[in-house]
C-alpha cells in the first residue's frame, strides 16, 4: 500500500439521500485512527464541489478522497483527469456504479478507505462532451428513468431507478438515430443507446457486461425498437447482463462513437447537453486508488 500521510476529503452530504453526511464523519474517524492528517472539503453546490477538486488537483502530487456517488466521482474525475493526483472513492450514492465497477463497493467501511489510500491504478475516461464520463453516457428511453430517478425521494438506494423504470415504461418511444463507429455509419432505430466505460449503469444493472475501463475503447449497447412488455419482461435480463441475448439488442467496441439524434444525454447521471455528441475513449486518463477494473461479464 502506498504510504499516504495527508488527503483532502471531498463531500456531498446529500448523496444517498443523506446518508454521505454520517459516513463522511465516519471516514474521518478512522483516517484520524490511522494518522492520516484530513483536510475536508463540503462545498454546497457542483460548482464549488469542481473548484474545490480543481484546486486539489493544481497541488500536484496528492490524494483527493471522494465521499459521495457518481456524480461527485464525474466531477472529481473532470478536475484531476491527466494529473498525477489520485482518486479515492468511498461509495455512499444512489447508483454506485463506478465504485461497483471498479470493485470498491464490497467489505466494511474501514475497508473501503484502505482502499482509498492503496495504490492508484490508471483507469481510462470517455471524454468530447465537456466534462469527462466515467460510466456511461445514455440517451433514449434511460434519460427519463434517470430524470425521474433523481426526483424522487423513496425508495432509496439502487431500487429507485427499477421504480423508475416501472413508472416510465408507458411513454417510452423509439427514435431514429445515425450512429458513426470508428467512421462506420449505422441508421438505426433505438429505444436506447448507451455508450459505456464501465459495465454498469443505473444502480447495479449490467448494461454493457464486458466493458472494460482499462482496454482504450467504448462498449455501446443499442436496444432495438422493443415493446413495453417486451422491454418490462427484459428488466430482470439487464440487471445480470443476459439481456445482451435478445434480437433486438446490438452490441459493439469503438475507440470513437458519434451518436446524432433529436433529445438529450445524460452521463454519470446528470445532463451532458443535446445530441449530436462525438465521444471517445481516453486511456489511462485518471489515477484511481485500489481499483480493480476486470469486466465482470454475463451473471
């Protein structure tokens, strides 16, 4: 393990519907148990949650420990993306998908931040829409579920978002989309397209069981024009990657995925802006303590 001495704790006390707040005071305790001198950061908007991580980053040589979910991981990640600060990541979000990808969800809380203090491990972004994408960027049918996701207060945790999907399924429509792979050009017609970094999105569903955030390219699932039953009996297929089966379901790998459309994308969680969008993989852009980024593959 790296021999770390000093970090700086960045919080988002309302993550996991506030449950980032405990834990935070937690994490503290036991950095202080461990000697770890702890400078922490609890700005009160993204805003100064990025500047705050800018700031860190702009050091140098560093340890930056996020307390939150993803999207306070995107914004970490989007201020010390090419640095030589790392990332530690205590989970304590909605989602979790990056720390679940990256195996940092699993064992005690203490075991968590000996995670967050071990050796950083390169893992790659997705970047070409502002700020860099950890996870996955999605547009279709998932923009709303993930819209609806973060309006509602109950349930907590993971099963929000299967909720959400539940209560979003009789709108959901397909839509025309051009979708250019390394230059190779697909008229498609899509209820969803998800263009991933990591294996999971919305709360623990494998969406892209094989993606790899080590392997400098980008999974894409495209759900085909699928019926709302359809789509509903898939939802249990999704959470454990089998759904990759299914004739209408499309995966590919590109180093480089524009995706031109009508609506929006979202990434990480939150919006990214309106289609089109080009996005591309960036090896090793960011140093992230104790990953272990091995795809899980099909449940």
């Amino acid at each position: 393990m790296a021999a770390v001495s000093q970090v700086s704790l960045l919080v988002n006390p309302r993550a996991g519907g506030g449950r980032a707040g405990p834990v935070s005071k937690a994490v503290v305790a036991y950095l202080r148990d461990l000697g770890v001198e702890t400078e922490v950061l609890a700005p009160t908007s993204p805003e100064d949650a990025l500047e705050a991580a800018r700031q860190v980053g702009a050091m140098g040589a560093g340890r930056l420990l996020v307390v939150g979910g993803d999207g306070l991981i995107r914004l970490a990640a989007s201020a010390l993306a090419g640095g030589t600060t790392v990332l530690g990541v205590v989970a304590a979000g909605t989602g979790n998908d990056a720390a679940r990808a990256l195996s940092l969800l699993d064992g005690s809380l203490e075991e968590q931040v000996q995670r967050a203090l071990a050796d950083p491990v390169p893992i790659d972004l997705v970047v070409g829409s502002g700020q860099p994408v950890v996870t996955s960027a999605v547009c279709g049918f998932p923009t709303t579920v993930n819209e609806r996701a973060n309006r509602m207060r109950f349930p907590k945790g993971a099963s929000r978002y299967t909720l959400a999907t539940l209560l979003e399924i009789p709108r959901m429509a397909s839509a025309h989309y051009r979708l250019v792979l390394d230059g190779e050009v697909l008229e498609i017609r899509a209820a969803a397209i998800v263009v991933a970094n990591m294996a999971y999105f919305g709360g623990g569903m494998r969406i892209c069981p094989e993606a790899d955030p080590m392997d400098g390219l980008l999974d894409v699932c495209v759900i085909g024009d699928l019926g709302r039953l359809d789509l509903l009996r898939s939802l249990q297929q999704v959470r454990t990657g089998r759904h990759v089966d299914h004739p209408k379901v499309a995966m590919y790998r590109a180093g480089v995925v524009g995706v031109e459309g009508v609506g929006t994308i979202r990434a990480d969680g939150e919006p990214l802006g309106d289609l089109p969008v080009v996005l591309r993989a960036d090896p090793g852009a960011l140093l992230v303590a104790g990953a272990t980024t091995a795809a899980p593959g099909r449940g």
